[in-house]
C-alpha cells in the first residue's frame, strides 16, 4: 500500500494520528505527516480507519 497526503488540503486536525499513531504524526505546523519508514503503512491495519476520519479527505491509499 502506498499513502499520500495532500498537504495542500490537509487542515491539521490530527485525525489520523490519533487513530494510527504509529503511521501518521503532525509535523512541526501542525499538518499530517508519515513517520520515517512508515510510507507503505507498515502493515498497521488502522491505516484504512485513519484515512475515512480524515475531515477533509487529505489521504488516499493506493494498493
């Protein structure tokens, strides 16, 4: 699986590291961001839940 994130839609509201903290953080700005190493979801099964919570639909997930 590959994620993206849309950081031009992305609003910052933290959603998907709260659902799969071990996949997505905030960066500095307060914006979504991959952990280093995370880019395929590491196998994390919240990976799909954390992409629907998404207020703004900023991830996609391609298989």
């Amino acid at each position: 699986m590959r994620i993206g994130i849309d950081k031009d839609v992305c609003i910052g509201a933290g959603q998907c590291a709260l659902t799969a903290p071990s996949v997505f953080a905030q960066d500095d700005d307060g914006f979504s961001a991959l952990l280093p190493g995370r880019e395929d979801g590491g196998g994390d099964p919240l990976v799909r839940e954390a992409a629907r919570a998404c207020p703004v639909q900023a991830i996609t997930l391609h298989d």
